[in-house]
C-alpha cells in the first residue's frame, strides 16, 4: 500500500465505499489528453469512484473537474481536509492507491500535499465530488518508486471532501 507523505488514516463511522461502482453508466467527466483519454465517474455514498485509463494518458496542463458540488464551508488552501481518494497513474491506468480499498478517509492538511492535489481541493465546498488530471510537475515529477509513479507520468485522482477545518 502506498500512503502519500503526511497522509494518515482516519476512523470515520461513514468511511469510505469499498463496493465497486454499477457498470455501463455515462462517465461524469471525459478528459482528452495530449495522449490517451480518462472517464471518471465519482463515488456514491454506496459505491467507490469509476476511473478508466486509454494509457498511456497524459497531460500538459493541470485540470480540475467538480463532479458533484458540494453544500459546505468552502475549503480555504491551508485548511486540514477529510477526503476520500483513488489515484490513478494515467501511464498505464494502475490504481496506485485508494482510501476506498482501505475503507477508511484520510485526513491531511492541504499545504503538506502534492500541488495538484491542493488545485483539486482547494476553493471547493466540503461535500464536493472532484477529479483532477495532473501534470507530473503538479504531482510527483522525480516519480514515487514505492507505488509505480515514474519521473513524467500524469495522474488521476477522483476526491470526494468529506470534512475541512482551518
């Protein structure tokens, strides 16, 4: 299992859908890329998110999609956040990590992640489905060996905001 720095795992009665979302629906978000395209379907509260790769994807540009808006507080860019998350490495389409495997949210503070993760949460309502495409320099440019993420490769996250606090 890779678990980003400064990432922890937290018990939450909600936790976060393990079961697989249902098949054949239109994709929420269909994301072209300078290579290769993605389909991102974001979570129920029944079911995990949906991301499906023609790899190799890529991007020259970090992109930000709300799938759901949200009714909450919106999220300041140093808040600490309570999310669910799969990540996807638009490379070969490999989920490098999920908190829906897991079960279980994670919680953090916006300012000690990867750049695209905060242009995904950041400015959002807490409530919020959201994918983001991001650039290698927005995610992990020297690669991240421990979960398969080359130097270069694009990545795909499907976020749902379950809490924020300043």
């Amino acid at each position: 299992m890779f678990t980003p720095p400064n990432l922890t795992e937290t018990a939450n009665e909600a936790g976060c859908p393990t079961a697989a979302p249902a098949e054949g629906g239109a994709p929420e978000w269909t994301l072209p890329g300078a290579t290769g395209s993605v389909d991102v379907t974001g979570s129920t509260d029944a079911a995990a998110p949906s991301v499906k790769v023609t790899a190799p994807f890529s991007v020259t540009e970090t992109q930000v999609q709300t799938l759901k808006p949200g009714d909450g507080p919106v999220v300041s860019d140093t808040a600490t956040v309570l999310v669910c998350y799969m990540g996807v490495n638009g490379r070969d389409g490999s989920v490098f990590d999920s908190s829906y495997e897991r079960g279980a949210p994670v919680d953090f503070p916006l300012d000690g992640v990867v750049t695209g993760f905060q242009k995904a949460i950041a400015g959002q309502k807490v409530g919020s489905t959201v994918a983001v495409a991001m650039t290698s320099a927005d995610g992990y440019p020297d690669g991240q060996p421990g979960a398969g993420i080359q130097p270069g490769d694009s990545l795909v996250f499907a976020i749902k905001i379950l809490d924020a606090s300043s």
